[in-house]
C-alpha cells in the first residue's frame, strides 16, 4: 500500500503535456544515440549518435531526419503523412482513450526520428519499422544509454500508407 502511494504521488508531480505550450520552435538539429551494435544495451559502445536535422514540425510532434540520409522526395512525403497522422488521428485518440505521454524534455512535441539505421540494427541483423525505448522517458539517464526525450524512433525506408498508420499508433501507445 505504501509503494502504491509513493508512486501515485510520483506520478502527480509529472506536469502532463497537455498544460505547456509548445515550445516557439523546436531546435533545428538534434543528436540522438540508438543502439546500433551488439546486444548489450548497458553497454556505450553498442550506441551510435545520430545527427539530426528538423523535417516537419506539428501541432504535437517534431519530425527529425538523419543527417545523413539524403532527404529525397519520398521521404519527404513520409514524414509529412507521419505528422499529419500523429496529430490528427493518434495523438487526439491516445488522449481520449490512453492518456498522454510524459513531456520528458519539455518541449511540448513528441519527436520522431527517421533514420536508415533501423534497418541495420545489432550489426545489421536486425531490422525494424519503428520503436520506443524506455530509457529515453528517463531525465536521469544520461546519453547514449537514454536521450531525455520523448520520442520514437522510425525507419526512414517506411512508405506512406496503412502499416505506418499503424506503426505510430503502436508505438506512441508504448510511450503513453
């Protein structure tokens, strides 16, 4: 009964989403880590900084694409479609139906990173769609093994359509 308490009034403390303004403009260039290497996640070596650049910013989220991936045509129209999907269908949804997500950094967005490293994880064996790690909904820790961010992370490969859809929704429900 008394860890219950603890953390229902833990939880009280955390100043929901909702009750900040949006940040004027999110930064224009952010690094993030992922866990590219190994399987270690305890492990700094196993993690590569991403160099980010801002693509499309929305009512509740902020859209960054890797430095390093060539911002084509086609994903140009990825990230827009994802933006439009989080704030007009997931994000409203999530918070009629789920909650909202802890406002880790401050800012007011969720941000999505799109980079090609999902599609070479763990020494180019694994691939993915798209994640959210705990670790980085925690201020305390520090990068690489956390960003102190709330965010998801997005293969930049994806294509517009229903699995994306699907794939945001999914993951943004892991992060509330």
């Amino acid at each position: 009964r008394l860890r219950r308490q603890q953390l229902a009034a833990a939880r009280r403390v955390i100043e929901p989403a909702a009750t900040r303004a949006a940040a004027a403009a999110p930064a224009n260039e952010r690094s993030f880590s992922i866990m590219a290497r190994g399987n270690d996640f305890a492990m700094a070596k196993n993690y590569q900084t991403v160099r980010a650049m801002l693509a499309a910013t929305g009512e509740h989220c902020a859209a960054y694409v890797d430095a390093d991936c060539p911002l084509t045509d086609d994903l140009q129209a990825l990230v827009r479609e994802a933006v439009r999907t989080f704030d007009r269908e997931v994000h409203p949804v999530a918070v009629r139906t789920l909650g909202r997500h802890r406002d880790v950094d401050g800012d007011g967005r969720f941000a999505m990173l799109f980079t090609p490293w999902l599609g070479r994880l763990s020494d180019g064996t694994v691939s993915l769609g798209g994640f959210v790690r705990g670790s980085d909904f925690y201020s305390e820790i520090e990068p690489p093994l956390g960003n102190q961010c709330d965010m998801m992370y997005l293969n930049s490969a994806l294509v517009p359509g229903p699995h994306l859809r699907t794939l945001i929704a999914h993951e943004y429900t892991h992060a509330v």
